[in-house]
C-alpha cells in the first residue's frame, strides 16, 4: 500500500541521478563547437571544451559512487517481525 504520494524521496532521487546521467551523456559531445574554429592555447576550443568536461563528469561519478550507488536498484529492507538469530552464542 502506498502513503498517497507518488513523489517519494526514493523515486525523487532516482529522477535526479537520472536526469544527471543523461546530462551528463548528452553535453559530451560539443555538437555546437563543431564549427568553431577558436584556438585556445594553440589548441581547438572543442578540446578544452572534452577537458573540461571530463573533470566535471568524474566528479559527478565521483558523487554517484559516495551518495548514489544502488539507486533504483536495491530495494529497501523488507521490515520483519522476527527476532534475529544469534548464531555466535
């Protein structure tokens, strides 16, 4: 049985660590500085562009993997009304 609201913050965080993934995958590839001539450095900007990037992507993993690991995939612990077991004594 559910309590009446759909937007628990389970399934809340869930959406959030999703809309973060596909951010993430979809301003990977600059498709806007495609052509862009700009050099920076003596590089293309569309380089900085994928270093940048990748510094901001492993710190959102570097995120998940502290605070989101598991979401939308493990359930919560069924409550039981059993005693646990000792079995050590």
């Amino acid at each position: 049985m559910t309590d009446g609201s759909y937007w628990t913050g389970d399934r809340l965080e869930t959406l959030g660590w999703a809309a973060g993934a596909v951010l993430l995958a979809a301003l990977a590839v600059p498709w806007f500085l495609w052509r862009d001539s700009t050099v920076v450095a003596g590089l293309p900007l569309w380089i900085w562009w994928h270093v940048g990037w990748m510094a901001l992507a492993s710190l959102g993993f570097y995120a998940f993997t502290r605070y989101g690991w598991g979401v939308g995939v493990e359930s919560p612990a069924p409550a039981t009304d059993t005693p646990e077991v000792d079995r050590d004594g």
